[in-house]
C-alpha cells in the first residue's frame, strides 16, 4: 500500500515500521476493539481513543480515521512522530505507541523488531531508501532490560 511510504515520508518515519505496526496490531477499516482501560482501538492501525483530542486538534475525527486506512495509517506516523519528537529513540518511541509502561512497551517493541525481520526477508526493498527515513540494516532489535533494574524514563539504545 502506498500509504505507508507516503505517511512514513511526511512524518520522517521509517515506513518498514508502520507496515510492521500493522502487522502486529492485526486491524483492520472499521474496528472498534475495547481495551481493558475503557478505550477504544480503532481501524487498520488500531489507533486508541486516548490520542482523540490531539487528532481533533489536527482535524482528524476518530470515524475518520476509523474508516479510512490511509487516513489511520498517517494518523499512526504522526503518533509515532509525537514519541519520536518526545523520546528521540525509535524503539522507545515504537514502545510508547503501543504503551507509555516499559513493561507492555518493551515486548511490543520487540514483536515489531520480529515482524520487521520477517517482512525483510519476504519483500527486501529495492532502490534507495526515503528520505528521511532510516534504512531497514540500520534498525537493530531493542536492547534487553530488566524490568526490577529498569527506570521509568529508561531509552531502548540501539
């Protein structure tokens, strides 16, 4: 799909890891799946109710985005983007996508490292990469931390 390269060159955001979001957030147009926190994951990237506010502050209504892949997939660069502009890390950052808790944050990180591995070795990209986007060899796995050592504040280094 298109989308993930043209979201992923507007907000300077690897488009490998969006479609790796996707995979393992597994939405799809339409969903409205509850969370256990009241919230709500809505469509293709499953973008939760908690960012609302901020999106109606950029003109996105959450039917929108809902129903819209293209529009849920750019709306999933932009949140990556805010943790990315926040955290300056993009494992932290993917981690904070999912959960701003290391400890759901991190494995989610990783099952993204997981499916980005996959999807390199079923379509290796071809040509030079965006720009602004980092190459796929540059993305290594987020570092192992223990959960009892680990800070709040803890950044996934490369």
């Amino acid at each position: 799909m298109h989308c993930y390269q043209e979201a992923a060159s507007y907000y300077q955001v690897p488009a490998i890891v969006l479609q790796a979001v996707h995979h393992v957030e597994g939405g799809k147009r339409g969903d409205r799946i509850p969370d256990p926190n009241g919230t709500f994951d809505h469509g293709f990237m499953q973008i939760n109710t908690c960012w609302k506010p901020l999106l109606h502050e950029q003109g996105w209504t959450m039917r929108f985005v809902r129903n819209h892949d293209c529009a849920n997939i750019f709306a999933a660069a932009w949140i990556l983007r805010q943790h990315l502009n926040e955290t300056h890390n993009l494992w932290l950052s993917v981690a904070d996508y999912h959960s701003g808790d290391l400890a759901y944050g991190y494995p989610y990180a990783q099952k993204v490292y997981r499916q980005i591995v996959l999807l390199k070795k079923s379509h290796p990209l071809q040509g030079a990469p965006l720009q602004g986007a980092n190459p796929v060899e540059a993305l290594e796995a987020p570092q192992t931390v223990s959960y009892t050592t680990a800070p709040q504040n803890m950044r996934f280094l490369p």
